[in-house]
C-alpha cells in the first residue's frame, strides 16, 4: 500500500472545517481527489477527528488502497456510519500489504496508525462497535442496531431489510445471508477466551448456543413483532414446551384454551403433572372461567393460541393480558395462524408471541422451525434452558426462513384475500354446514378479530353436509390442495382433522373435541383465487 509521506507529515488539521467522506470505502486505489464525491450530509469535523497526523493539503491527496478483507474487519456500524468511514480509511493507511518495516511509507503508516487510534477515541460513539475486530482476518459478528428499523413504516420493508442490510451481524458485502456452517467458534487466545467469559469479547462459542444466520433470522422477527428478543427453535413444539418448562414452576398452575394444536394439548395434559404443574382449561372466549381460575390458584401462565386450531377461535388479547396481570400471571399468544403482519400480540398487551415459523413465516413448506418473542428478561429465561435441552435450529434452515420471510407480506395478502373471499362463497353452498373464519359475520369472535387484527389469516375451516366418507370424496376430488398435514405454505393444502390429527380416537372421543368427521381444514396458498374457486366448487360437486 502506497501512501504520500508528504500528506501524513504531523500537523494539526487546522484548514479544513469538514470533509464529506463517501458512504461506503473505495477499493479502486485512485486518489481520493479524482472521483466524484458522493452528496452526504453526514460530515465529519476535522478538529473532533484528532489534534495532528494530516497537513492541510487535505485528504484529497491521499492514495488510500485497502487491505484484503478489509470490509469483514470492520462491524456493520463502521462501515455504513459516513464518519466512521472517514476514520475507517485513516486505519486504512496504516496497513501497508508492500513496504518493509523500515521503508519510508512505513514510517507514515505508523503515523497514521497513531492518528487513527487517537480518532477512535475521539469519535467514540460511533466506532463502539469495531470491538477488536480490526485484528482480526475472520468474518467478523457486530452488533446489530434495531433503532435502524425506526424508519420504515411498513412491515413489508421490515421483513426484507431487517437483521440484514439495517444491522446484520455479519459484517459482508452479499446481499443475502452467508449461511455459517459451524458447530464451535475458536478462540485466538486463551486470554480471548476469559474476555468471552467476562463479556468483554463477542463470540457465539458453541453452535448450541447461537449462529450468525439463525441470529438474523431473530432480528428480522424482533423487530415484525416489536419485541425486545426472539429466539428461534428446531420446531413451534420445541417453542412451545421449552417456554412452558421454563416459565411455569414445577407444582405451579396455568390456564389454557379448550381449541389448540392436539401436541400442545398432549404434553400440557399428559406431561407438565408429572412435574407437578396442574392446568386449568376454558373457553377462549370464557373471560369469567379464566378470571375464576386466577382468582382460585396462583397461575403462572394463561397460554393460548389466537386464531386457534382448527376453529380459528380468537381471544380478546388486551382484555386478558389486563386481567392476568392484575394477578401476576404471564400472557403468551401462540399467533401462528395471524401471522406476524395480521396480529401484533405484544402490543395488545401480550407477555410473549410464539409461532410455528414452519408455516406461514417460513412459507415454502420446506423447513421446520418455532420462534419466541418478547421481553429480554423473559427470552433470557428461556434461552438458559433452551440451551441445556438442545432444539437448536440449523443454520440452513435459518436461511431457508430468512428468504421465505421477504415475501412474508405478499404471500399473507394473497392468503388473506384467497381466504376471506372462499369463506364467502363457502358459506353460501348449500353443501356446506357451517364455516369457521374469523373474517365472517357469523364467527362467535368476528367483533374481536375486528379490533385486533387487520387481516384474517389464509386458513379456513368447515363442515361439509355428509359423513366421513362423503367428505373424504370431497377432499380426493379436489385437484389444487395437498393431503397434508401443515399450513400457511405458498402450496394450497387441505385435511380431514378427524383422520389427520385425531384418528387414534374414536368417534366419540373426537367429538369431546368438537371434531365432527365432515370437518375440513383448508390452508390456502398464493395460487390464483379464481382457479381455486373453480376447483373447491367441482370438488362440492362430486358430493
């Protein structure tokens, strides 16, 4: 690297009031002075800079020819600050790739070293996140600034810029993710390691314990969801069980809804009173029930889904936040069917948001994954145990939701409009008994969902005027949807819950759960809704 020992002669900068510096650096080698400056209205006073180390023939004369690597040893915040990158290419010019130690430009470069150390100190607020890592050769992890998101107003824009281009970890210059195939993350030193310790130093450690590219993915939900923490699991069971293990002591009570995913039904009855947790079960919309059962036990927790599976049964978010807090008690909303974009259930008053990120927020139907989000304090207590039980989710499939997520808010539009609009013609055949659909009038909780979310989800669930046999003609007549289990994917599918979910029962038993053999659950994807149409009404027709 050649650097002109005549411009770093140590003067004190005195003639210039400012220099504008480019937003990002410039790999050409060409003196600053013979490329068009990029309009910024960023600008960084020379005084505030450093007393000495640049004469006032000015930047302009400096050759500045970075070092390989140079982007990924600056944090993210280095490099897209305008008046770091003006204290970035000062520590440029003290990396020589050519010279010997005891040539000329050697010399300046240690001077411009010197320069450059006394500005770090001097522009501390903003190069707080170099954090050692000019040293260093390896892709680099900064930190990530949520505040950067403040400035867009649209969901749509938070799901494809954020945790990446506005705060990824991973300082690069890829416009997507590295995914970081890694199972451990090495130490320099031993003493870099006791830094780790003492939290001094930044480091994920053990693959267990975090990943670059599943951290975006963390983001990107934190800040959809307007949380302060994510953390995201192998699985929405893993999610689930791990945030009930940790949050409700063992010989503890909580409260949850008749309507949920039979899983999460199974290990709450089946598997928390072996630790000693009993369990209070109502009506999602039984206010008076949970309001009783806060006022009989010391209950933890009230966890439910909203829209809930398969009725799409919806709780009124705020009014039972205000109610189990007034007695201790944690609200979590598993809100899988709205999705993040329909429902914000922190801000109506939720402790925590859980989802199944393996449907609609993934959106392929190709990987598995469940998220939590919510207050750091509370995220903390279900990282320490998530980290002990496992459930970690791959880095691969941290990419695969990355990508699924910038399409987030078109595929929901589509899947709201498809949805609301089947249901309507649903329910007016003369086939069908009854649709379940919190968009519809005649949903019990139509006002609720009204109030707290701005579209309806891209599930709808009815009854089809037959037996089991009549509806399974139904459901192998239709040419569009896949027999499968799952929902909320690019991909129509549809399912019988009693055959799907419940066949282990019997008639009877599936009816204590209000699962009537004609029951069909339809998750509708992004494929044109007059091609849908045409194909539930022909499939209607065979029956």
């Amino acid at each position: 690297m050649a650097v002109s020992s005549s411009s770093l002669t140590p003067r004190v900068f005195n003639s210039y009031s400012s220099f504008e510096c480019r937003p990002d650096p410039d790999f050409s080698g060409a003196p600053i002075g013979d490329k068009p400056r990029v309009a910024s209205s960023r600008r960084v006073t020379a005084s505030s800079l450093y007393a000495g180390g640049v004469n006032s023939r000015g930047l302009s004369s400096l050759i500045f020819r970075f070092p390989p690597n140079f982007v990924r040893q600056l944090s993210v915040k280095a490099r897209r600050n305008c008046s770091n990158i003006g204290v970035a290419q000062i520590v440029a010019a003290s990396w020589s790739n050519g010279p010997t130690s005891d040539s000329p430009s050697s010399a300046a470069a240690a001077s411009a070293q010197a320069a450059a150390a006394a500005a770090t100190a001097t522009v501390n607020d903003n190069v707080a996140d170099v954090k050692g890592c000019i040293d260093n050769s390896s892709v680099q992890i900064g930190g990530s600034d949520s505040s950067t998101t403040s400035f867009l107003s649209s969901d749509g824009s938070i799901t494809v810029h954020a945790g990446e281009r506005l705060g990824r970890g991973i300082v690069t210059d890829a416009i997507t993710t590295p995914v970081v195939n890694t199972s451990a993350y090495f130490f320099k030193k031993t003493q870099e390691l006791i830094d780790f310790k003492e939290k001094r130093h930044t480091s994920f450690e053990y693959g267990r314990y975090g990943n670059p590219t599943t951290e975006v993915v963390e983001e990107k939900i934190s800040a959809l969801e307007g949380a302060e923490s994510t953390l995201i699991m192998a699985s929405g069971m893993c999610a689930s069980t791990v945030m009930l293990m940790a949050l409700v002591p063992a010989g503890g009570h909580m409260v949850t809804t008749t309507d949920c995913y039979r899983k999460t039904r199974i290990f709450i009855e089946n598997f928390l009173p072996k630790m000693g947790i009993s369990v209070t079960v109502i009506d999602p919309a039984d206010v008076d029930g949970l309001e009783a059962a806060l006022n009989k036990n010391k209950v933890s927790l009230f966890f439910t889904e909203s829209p809930t599976n398969p009725f799409l049964r919806c709780v009124d978010i705020a009014r039972v936040s205000k109610l189990c807090h007034s007695k201790g008690a944690l609200v979590c909303i598993d809100g899988t069917f709205a999705t993040p974009l329909n429902q914000k259930a922190l801000a109506l008053g939720a402790d925590l948001v859980l989802h199944s990120a393996t449907k609609f927020i993934g959106g392929h139907n190709d990987v598995l994954a469940g998220c939590i989000s919510g207050p750091e304090k509370l995220i903390t207590e279900i990282r320490t145990l998530h980290h002990v039980l496992g459930g970690t989710l791959n880095p691969n499939a941290a990419y695969l939701i990355i990508r699924g997520m910038k399409t987030l808010h078109l595929r929901v539009q589509q899947q709201n409009s498809t949805a609301l609009r089947m249901a309507e013609v649903l329910e007016a055949h003369p086939r069908v008994r009854r649709v379940y659909y919190p968009g519809l009038p005649s949903h019990p909780e139509h006002e609720i969902a009204k109030q707290q979310m701005t579209g309806f989800g891209g599930v709808v669930s009815f009854e089809v005027d037959g037996d089991l046999m009549t509806t399974i003609k139904f459901v192998d007549a239709l040419k569009i949807p896949y027999i499968a289990p799952s929902f909320g994917g690019c991909e129509s599918i549809v399912d019988q819950p009693a055959i799907m979910s419940y066949w282990d029962l019997s008639q009877a038993e599936r009816r204590k759960y209000g699962i009537e053999d004609n029951l069909v659950r339809f998750s509708f994807g992004v494929e044109d809704f007059e091609d849908v149409k045409a194909d539930v009404l022909q499939a209607l027709g065979t029956i």
